[in-house]
C-alpha cells in the first residue's frame, strides 16, 4: 500500500470553480478505481485558486485479480449441423485470443451460449496511473472553460504544472506539453519558486512552510482569525466586530492561499446611505467584511483580506479605503437621486417593463397581483386588504430605480427603504421588501401576514402564468424557478397556518391574464399537479412519514394546513395494531369493488347476522366520524373508524360477497363502498400499511 499525491497548478481559478472542481475529482478517482479492481483507503481533496489536489491514502499497489465471463454467440450458431465450428465461434475465439476449444457452454435464460471464462492477473498500479490521472484531468468540467495556444482539452484555466507521486516514485503523464513531476510550488509572492514533494504525508505541511494553506477547512479558519484580529485595529469603537457572511467567508476562502486581514474605514457621511446598501456594496463588489458594533448597526469601518503580506499594512489600507470611497460614492449618488422620485411615480412606468414576452409587462403583472391580493385578504385577513393592496401597487416599483439596477440583490429592500421615506406606512413598507422571502430554500419568511399574503400573490401570479403559456419546467430547465416558488407557496401557507383552497386561487390567478393564457380546467389541474409534487418532496426532505403524506394527497391535495394535519393523524395512528388490520382490510374492500361507486344500502335484503352487524357498525360510526370530521379532528376520526376493524373481518369471514344472487351480491358491494368512501374522507388508509 502506498499513498497518491495528484495536484493539478493552475493560473487563478475562479472561487466559485474551486469545490465543484474538487467534488469531481474524488468522485470521478473513487469511480475509476473501483473500475479498475483498485483497493484504497481514504480519499481527500484539498485545493486553493492554484491548485486543485488529490490524496489517496493506502492505494493498493496491484490490481485485484479478476475473473472475466465473456458472452460469445448461441451455441446453434456456433456450430454447423456436422458439429464443425462456424465462422462466428472462431472470430469471437481469435478476438479474445484463445481457440474454440476454450469456450465452454453455459445455459442462460435465452438458451445455450459459448462463453470464455479467463481469470486475469491484475497490473501494476502504477502501470495504470498516468492514463487515469490523466482522464481525470480531461473529464473534469466547468462553468465556464477555456483552450488557450494550440491545447485541444478545455479548461478553467491554464494548467502550469502537475505533481503526480506514488509513495516515493513519480508518476509521469503528459498533458498538453506538461510533464508531471515531484515537483510543486509555492505562495505567488511570498514564496515564488518550485520545491520537491517529498509525499503525499508531507505535502500538506511542506506547502504550509511555503505560505501556502492547502487544506480549505484550514485556511477558512484562518480567514475568521484575521478578521477578527483585523478588527481589534478599528478606531473609535471598542465593541467593533465584523458581521460575518458565511457565504462571503466562503468567497474569500477560495480566493487566498494565505490570508491576512487589514482593517479600514470610510467617511461617515456615506453612513445617510442605507446600511443594506453599503454592505452590498462592500460585499459584492469588494468582497469586504463590515464593521459594526455590539448592537449590529453598522460603523464605518471594512476589513479586507488580502493575499500577501505587506510590508508596510498603511499602504494597504489606503489602497482599499481609496477604491470603496469611489464604490460608495457612486451609491451615495445613486441614492440621493433615486429620491427625487417617489414609488407612487415610478409605478406608472413599469409599463416600458417586459415581465415575460407573452405574459405582458411588470405593470400588467402589477394590476394582476393587486387583484390577487385582495382576494387572498378577503379568505385570510379582510382587515389587512387596504394595506395589502397598496403594498402590491408599489412592490415592482423599486426596479425602476438606480440602486436596484445598480444592486439587484437590493429589490424590495430598496422599495422599503423608499416606501418609508415616501410616508408610506410602515406595513406597507415591510411587506414590499418581505413579500420577496423566502429567497431560497430555508431563507427567513415574512414576518407580517401583508408581506406574507402579497409574496403570495405575487408567486401565484407568475406559476400559473407560465404554466398558462405551456412554460412548464422540465427536469434539466426551470428558466422562472417554478420549483422555487411553489417550496415558497406552500412554506409560506405552512408557517402562516393559513387556511384556502389553492385550486381556487390558481383558477382566480388565470383569469386575471384573459385571453394571454390558456385557463382551461386542464391547466388548473397541471398546475396543482405541479405544486403537489413539490408538497410531497418537501414533506419526504422534512422527513415526514412518506407513506402517511401518500394517504392523504392520493384522495386530493388543495388546502396545505388541512393536508398537513391529516397526515400528523396519520403518524400519530399508525402505531395502533388496529389501524394496520384495518388497512389491510380496505385494500381488500378496494380491490373487490373495483368499479362500483353505488352506496345504496337495501336493510331489508342483508341477510347473514355478519352483514347486518356491519352496516349497523357502519351507520353509527359514519355519523361519529363525520362529526369529527365537521371539526377536523383527524386522528379522532381514524380513531373512530378502528371500530370497524372487527365486523369487517367478521364480515369477510362469514360471508360470501359475489353471490349468484346479483341483488344481494350489489347490495354487499354497495355496503362496502359506502364504507370505503367514509374512510377516504379521511384518506387513503391501504397506503399505510406495510410491504
């Protein structure tokens, strides 16, 4: 057993290449590998903007002996009536290189085969490392790749050098004129010269003492303690802190190989500018961490972080603090000039807007979503329509100005932050900013129900929308985030406990687009089809019991909090051995009756005491489980229909459904669908039970 070092030097790779680039190559090594009968122990992957590097530890050194099973032609084409080889036996036997007389004859299920059975001596591992290491580097892809001089295989960026050691030995592969080697090199400005790898063990260490930190889980760390040492530099507040973006961390993790913080600050006047704006600013454009005190308002103050060492840090900071004041300057204006002009005024422009080519433009989409709106307060909270109304009249405004052209991040926070200083009330104002939340899975959700019940409107709008114009996302393209939006839709409704049949307002949000869209029920259905797979997968990432949210969205899906708490009654009843008995029994109620739906039930022909015992069973617990139901008391309706459990199996027991007397017979099948159709108001109990 010997360990792999490959590490693959590049020119400057973009921070966002760096961890899929090295997903690939552990993934794309561990498959290849295990291909190649190749035994190993851990695999890890370390990299930085230079270079993208692969530890393997304890590779075997050979191969695994293997036993080839070959498939050759049917054993009646194989020979003539004489029993003489035919020309088909003797080409498979001469392209594996043995005679006829090797094969054997194995029966398989389309009849006789011949087959060459052979056991093959594995190879050298290091016989097959440079065609392997060298496909890793072929078929590993990219955003964004590049060919540059007279290379034939694509890359992110310039491949400078390979390292490539099996224990002590070197690898040797070529790619594209590059030979690889021990060889490896250090930090571009602290230590700017090859050095020999000594090993895979030693590797990590020899790049720390040339000022590189491979390992990124290392040199993240080591991006919190400079910016954090940093900021202990920053004058005038002693509570100073950076507000620290995990994503923004993540950045600059994989934009250093070593880092070092620098503290600067800026003018106060640019703090009359909104702090969101300021820290986009800082972090989008300049990848800078702000400074703020023990409250979390925001000081005047950054910390940058750097990629070198400098010898004087004051020339350093200048440097930053010169090219934020130009950012922050350009958003000073930006801002100063956005208030000439109020939400009120720029809403009446949003006509020169293209929502969707097909779909009309931001204002038509405006109108819609105010429409929307009302609707959903007059079913939700009819004292919050004013507000709400007003809110989606001026949600799309803030698109028109400077700053969110300028930062798009910043829609709806720039339109709070204008609604606010255009008097506009404060729920107003909150709810054109909230009514953009959740941004992605997991984000924060409004926090008020006008911000709610207007995010929405205003996702309902734009599903059904494109499911109108036949813009139905498919399983590699999804150009309007459906999916986003319809995980919103629902994770709004869920945490809000708010109660209404999306059916109708999916009808209702097609109507409002007229003769743009097709509202037929068959686009009503699509669309609710839609949103229902998203319910279920995000009831399974939820870890929800997948078979209870089975039995309840198979009888239908429309009113989330209703849906959710059938399937919470379904949990909770589960473990009951009543209610397993009882599931097996309606699958067999359900696979009886197969099309019939009549249940009319004659008293007056039930004969045997089994029948008559069931349907008495059956009157008196339908009347207590529908008014269960009336209350949506779910698990004391399933708890009710447990009392079935027995005269059902009697009833199975003791007597005998398709009858030749077909009266009879259709009045026992009727009795059964009638209780069939009680359990299904609840939900689809034969999902639950088990195998």
């Amino acid at each position: 057993m010997r360990d792999l070092l490959f590490e693959i030097g590049t020119e400057e790779l973009p921070a966002g290449f760096i961890e899929p680039a090295l997903s690939q190559l552990r993934d794309n090594f561990v498959r290849k590998a295990e291909a190649l009968n190749l035994v190993h122990g851990d695999v890890m992957v370390k990299g930085t903007p230079r270079r993208l590097a692969l530890i393997v530890l304890g590779l075997a050194e050979r191969q695994q002996d293997s036993r080839e099973e070959l498939l050759g032609p049917s054993k009646a084409a194989a020979f003539d009536r004489d029993g003489r080889p035919t020309r088909a036996v003797e080409g498979f036997a001469r392209s594996k290189g043995v005679k006829v007389a090797d094969l054997q004859v194995v029966e398989t299920p389309k009849g006789a085969y011949l087959m060459l059975v052979r056991e093959v001596a594995g190879r050298p591992t290091a016989d097959l490392l440079p065609e392997l290491l060298l496909q890793l580097i072929i078929e590993m892809s990219f955003a964004k790749s590049m060919r540059w001089g007279s290379n034939v295989h694509p890359f992110a960026r310039p491949i400078q050098w390979l390292t490539a050691l099996f224990g002590g030995e070197v690898i040797t592969l070529e790619h594209e004129g590059i030979v690889s080697s021990a060889m490896s090199r250090g930090h571009r400005f602290m230590a700017h010269h090859s050095f020999t790898v000594t090993g895979a063990a030693a590797y990590v260490e020899q790049l720390r003492e040339h000022h590189v930190l491979v390992d990124p889980a290392e040199r993240r760390q080591a991006v919190l303690r400079e910016i954090e040492e940093a900021v202990k530099t920053f004058a005038g507040a002693g509570d100073a802190r950076v507000a620290v973006d995990e994503e923004l961390v993540d950045t600059v993790t994989n934009l250093v190989e070593y880092p070092f913080g620098i503290c600067g600050s800026f003018e106060d006047r640019f703090l009359q500018v909104p702090a969101e704006v300021l820290i986009t600013s800082m972090r989008e454009h300049q990848k800078y961490f702000p400074v703020v005190d023990a409250a979390g308002r925001l000081l005047p103050g950054f910390v940058a972080v750097n990629n070198t060492r400098v010898d004087n840090p004051d020339v350093s900071r200048k440097g930053h603090q010169r090219v934020l004041r130009a950012r922050l300057s350009d958003a000073l204006f930006f801002f100063n000039t956005d208030r000439e002009t109020t939400l009120e005024a720029r809403r009446n422009q949003l006509g020169g807007i293209v929502f969707q080519a097909r779909l009309g433009t931001m204002l038509e989409k405006t109108e819609r979503v105010v429409k929307l709106t009302r609707m959903l307060c007059e079913i939700l909270r009819p004292d919050l329509t004013a507000s709400a109304c007003r809110a989606a009249s001026l949600c799309k405004a803030d698109l028109l100005t400077s700053m969110v052209g300028e930062f798009p991040s910043l829609q709806g926070i720039m339109g709070r932050v204008y609604a606010q200083r255009d008097g506009e009330p404060e729920a107003v104002a909150m709810a054109i900013q909230e009514h953009y939340m959740p941004k992605r899975a997991g984000a924060e959700l409004p926090a008020s129900d006008v911000g709610a019940i207007l995010g929405l409107a205003d996702r309902i709008d734009t599903i059904a929308g494109c499911f109108g114009i036949g813009q139905v996302p498919t399983g590699t393209a999804d150009p309007f985030g459906l999916r986003r939006l319809s995980l919103a839709v629902l994770n709004i409704i869920a945490a809000k406990g708010y109660r209404l049949s999306l059916q109708e307002v999916v009808h209702k949000a097609l109507a409002l687009y007229g003769d743009k869209v097709d509202a037929g029920a068959a686009t009503v259905k699509a669309v609710m089809a839609f949103i229902e797979g998203r319910f279920v997968n995000d009831c399974a990432a939820k870890g929800m019991d997948v078979e209870a949210v089975d039995a309840v969205v198979s009888v239908g899906f429309d009113d989330v909090i209703d849906s959710l708490e059938r399937i919470d009654a379904f949990r909770q009843i589960r473990s009951e051995d009543a209610f397993t008995v009882l599931a097996a029994s309606y699958k067999r109620i359900r696979n009886i009756l197969k099309d019939n739906g009549d249940t009319r039930v004659d008293p007056s022909i039930l004969q045997a005491g089994a029948e008559k015992e069931l349907h008495a069973a059956y009157l008196q617990v339908r009347e207590r489980v529908e008014t269960r139901l009336a209350g949506r008391d779910y698990l004391g309706a399933l708890k009710v229909l447990l009392d079935l459990k027995q005269p059902v199996d009697r009833f199975f027991d003791d007597v005998m459904v398709m009858t030749d007397d077909l009266d009879i017979r259709r009045n026992r099948l009727n009795l059964l669908t009638a209780i069939g159709e009680l359990i299904l108001q609840v939900g689809d109990i034969s999902k639950m039970q088990e195998g």
